[in-house]
C-alpha cells in the first residue's frame, strides 16, 4: 500500500551530471528509465522535485567537489528529497560518502536503477549501500531517441586498464567491459529510427573496445563499419582515441567508411618524452606524431583535437617548452588544457618535485593563447569554401536570429535566419564567409 502512495505522490525527479560524455549518457539513459517507470522530469534547480539523482565525477579533486557541492544542492534545494548519487565520485569515496545522500549507486549498477529505488522506498533503507564491487560485465543501459535530436551519444565500452599515474579512473571504473556488437547495433538502429542523424561512439578506454572478448576478433574498427552500413545514420564520430590505435590498417579501414567524420581526438597529455615517461602513458613524440600524419594523410582536412596536462609533477620549463613547441608542430585545430590536480590514491599524487598553483597558471595561459591562436587558423582554412552542416540549434546573437551547426570537422557555423526557413536536424550546403565571434564562422546557405 505504501508503495503505491510513493508512486502517486513522488513522481518529480531532477538529474545532473558531472564530467565526461559516458557520464552525459549514462545520465541520458536513466532520465528515460524514470520516464517509463512514470516519474516526471523537472529540470535541476528550476523546479522542485522529490528524487534527485546526481550522476558524479571523481576525475580530480576539483571534480570530487563538485560533485559534493551538487549533492548538497539538491539537498538543499528539498530537504525532504531522496537523493541518489551515482558514479565515479561514490566508488571513490566509499563508507565516507556524504551525510546529505540517501542512495548510493555504483557505476555497475545505474541500469537497476528503478529496482534500487523500489526497494529503497519499500523498505525507508537509510543505509547508503549497493554492490559497488568491480564491475566484471557491460552495465548495458539504452537510449531509444536521445535527448539532442540531432545528436547521439552511445556507449559501447567502460572501464580501463591503463593506470597512468595521474588517473583514478581504473580504480573507480574497474576494468575494461566492451558492450556486445549485437546490442550496439541495436541501439543505433532505433537512434536513427528516432530521426537522429549523428552518432557519437564515446567509452572511457574507446580504443580498448573488444580486448576483453574472449571468443571474439572484434575490435573497435569492425564496429565502425558496421554503424557505416546502419541505414538513417549520416555522421559517425568517435571519443577520445588512444594514439597507438591510429595504425595503417586502422586509418586506411577508416577511410572507406564515407559516413565517418574526420574529427579525431587523439589524448596526448604532454609532448615531451621524459614527462610521458612519468605519466605512465605507452607511447612517444615521435609515435603519437606518425599517427596524426597517417590520418592527414588519408583525411586531408582532418581536425585533430587533444588533451594537454600542465605542471605534472617534474615537469621543468624545459619540459614546457619542448611540449609547447611540439604542440605548435603537430598544429592541433583544438587542445583541452588542464592544470594537473593531485589525485590520492594516484602514483603521481606521491611524486616529488610538485608544481606550484601560479607555474601552472602561467603554463596553462600560454597554451590557452597557443589554442587560440592554432583553433583561427584552422577555421581561417574554411573561408570562401563550400561544406555541409547539420544544422543543431536556434540562437539569438545581437538581436538577429541564427541556426547554428556544424561540420564534420566540428568547426561550427552560424547562418542568418530571419524567416526560420532553415530548421535543425538537416544538413544543408553552405559557403563560409568569415570568423565570427570566438569560436564560430559565419556562412551562408546554397544549393
């Protein structure tokens, strides 16, 4: 009997993520599970709600905090709420949890979701306990229609073997699990059948996708080409890539696949050997750099994007500067530059010669310039040329009305729309005519 007051009663629920793009679409799915089980979503901090479920990031302290600092804002917010946390920031923090959580869900366990929350009102269970164990099995969640009609994250692979000595990510998110291709398949099937044009294959070990099959061959490239041939999908893109995956055969296999966007995020954290070394990371310069040639090679135009840690423990002003130059060299469209957060429980978190706050500062600024300077020339390519945008969104700027898009190259385009001919979800032809405001260009639509 009570149950069924919770169901009539409690039927508001709010979730927030934190971090990565698995996060984005792990959150993305329990949002259609509280759906279907009949709870209405009401956005996070708008609206009052009686669950809220915050789907965490234990990335960095920083991010650890952060995900504290939500927790106590839902909390906050409704004081008599159930809130669930969720994630990488729950393993992590284990039996010392916060006060504030009523539910604790770990990374293995979101799909039971709803099951978790039966037994939690069933019982008024205040203990914030769930098998938070390592996971050995996919935890397979889905999404039939995602949240951005134009756009679909899909999670095909979790967890990762790597252990770089600055990552708490293998410990919070165990090792890796790859997602069968029978249900990969499945799931993009019914995204492009939604009317979804895009598809992102995203994981945290992407590269590492089929490793853990024991009587299968099936890697990472056998499942691209096999959303290639996926009907309705027009766009195929890819989550962060590990450099020693981007072999001749893997590039060349790649390139035969037309509906692939030749955007690739190559993770590189530092250009100097010495600092890679320290990292843990399992290749060098010269290695990372043959992989972004041979994907220039076969994709001419192809944006390259990548990660870059400043102030790693050890690193000198030479270090810096070699990286720095290195960077200027390989000439990415994009780079996400991160001051180094010590992480306890990490090798680099024990490591002597730590660099203080405003070193970092100064580095992080630099590359940040260096970005900027590298992302305009990239974009400076595309004036005067003809590309197809999938156009994605409205938007006001300056009182006059636009719809913003992108490229396969992720270069993002504003056309005017006065009479809101254009409208999203369809890709058009466009002539780019100039830079315009930080990150964008400006086009205009033809034939």
């Amino acid at each position: 009997m009570f149950i069924m007051e919770m169901e009539i009663t409690m039927k508001k629920c709010a979730l927030h993520s934190l971090g990565c793009k698995v996060n984005s679409y792990e959150t993305q799915a329990m949002q259609k599970m509280m759906e279907s089980a009949g709870y209405e979503i009401v956005p996070f901090g708008e609206e009052i709600a009686d669950i809220y479920i915050i789907n965490t990031c234990s990335v960095t302290n920083i991010a650890d905090r952060k995900s504290r600092q939500m927790i106590h804002k839902a909390k906050k917010l409704n004081p008599e709420a159930v809130v669930a946390a969720a994630g990488c920031y729950v393993e992590s923090a284990g039996d010392n949890i916060d006060e504030d959580v009523d539910i604790v869900i770990g990374n293995n366990e979101k799909s039971h979701l709803i099951e978790i929350l039966n037994e939690y009102f069933e019982h008024m269970d205040k203990e914030k306990s769930v098998d938070i164990g390592k996971a050995t099995d996919f935890d397979e969640l889905n999404i039939d229609s995602p949240l951005e009609h134009t756009r679909a994250y899909v999670k095909i692979q979790d967890g990762c073997n790597r252990f770089c000595s600055y990552c708490i990510i293998p410990y919070v998110r165990g090792r890796i699990r790859s997602r069968k291709p029978d249900d990969v398949m499945a799931e993009i099937k019914r995204v492009a059948a939604s009317g979804c044009k895009e598809v992102v294959l995203t994981g945290i070990h992407l590269s590492s996708y089929g490793l853990d099959f024991k009587d299968s061959t099936v890697k990472l490239i056998d499942v691209i080409e096999a959303v290639n041939r996926i009907e309705g999908i027009e766009r195929i893109r890819l989550g962060s890539l590990e450099p020693l995956i981007v072999t001749e055969e893997f590039v060349r296999r790649l390139a035969k696949c037309k509906k692939i966007c030749p955007h690739f995020h190559l993770s590189l954290q530092s250009g100097c050997d010495e600092t890679l070394k320290r990292m843990n990371r399992r290749y060098n310069v010269d290695e990372y750099y043959k992989g972004v040639e041979l994907l220039r090679e076969y994709f001419p135009d192809a944006a390259v994007t990548t990660d870059v840690i400043v102030g790693f423990p050890g690193e000198t002003e030479e270090e810096f500067n070699i990286t720095k130059k290195y960077l200027e060299k390989v000439c990415f469209y994009e780079m996400h530059v991160f001051k180094y957060s010590r992480r306890k429980g990490t090798a680099a978190d024990k490591m002597p010669d730590q660099i203080p706050e405003n070193i970092k500062s100064e580095r992080s600024t630099e590359l940040l310039e260096l970005n900027e300077i590298l992302s305009n020339g990239y974009r400076k390519k595309y004036i005067g040329k003809k590309v197809k945008v999938l156009l994605e969104e409205n938007h006001i700027i300056e009182n006059k009305k636009y719809i913003i898009g992108f490229t396969d190259t992720y270069v993002r385009v504003a056309l005017e729309n006065p009479e809101e001919k254009l409208y999203t979800n369809q890709i058009v032809n466009v002539r780019v005519k100039k830079l315009f405001e930080k990150d964008m260009v400006i086009g205009v639509a033809e034939n």
